[in-house]
C-alpha cells in the first residue's frame, strides 16, 4: 500500500456505502473505480468495522493508491487514488 503520495489528493468523486456490510462497501468502489480517470481519487464513505480491513486489502490487490484512511465516531472514510 502507498501513501503519502504529493499529487493532488482532493476527492474527484464520493461513494456513500453506509449502512452497508462487507463485501458490498468494495465491490461498489471497485465498480465506480471504474468509471473514473487514472489518478482520480474516490472518496468512500463507510460505517461497516470490517471497511478498515477490506479496503487496504482492496488497495493492495488491485494496485490502487490508499491515500487516506480515518475515522470520525462511527463513520469510516477512504480516499483511493485509481492507478
């Protein structure tokens, strides 16, 4: 995984997936993942506790840049930068 990275890291678009459970939260980044441009970065928005382990799974497998990960209370949020 790869971060820190000094291209511009501001979200292109935003994926809500609250509410939802693994695996759905990343099979609806990897779709809309999709249907970005090279170095755009999506922004995720997730509440499911197994989000913090899948997407930098995700990330890992499919060679996407992690740029951000965090928390705020209950709302897990991620930043992917599509390669």
């Amino acid at each position: 995984m790869k971060t820190g990275s000094k291209l511009n890291t501001s979200p292109s678009d935003t994926l809500d997936t609250r509410g939802l459970k693994c695996p759905l939260p990343v099979l609806k980044a990897r779709k809309r993942l999709q249907s970005l441009s090279p170095g755009a970065v999506l922004r995720v928005e997730a509440t499911d506790p197994m989000a913090v382990i899948d997407f930098p799974h995700f990330c890992a497998e499919s060679g996407h840049e992690l740029v951000r990960q965090s928390q705020r209370d209950e709302l897990y949020i991620f930043e992917i930068r599509k390669v």
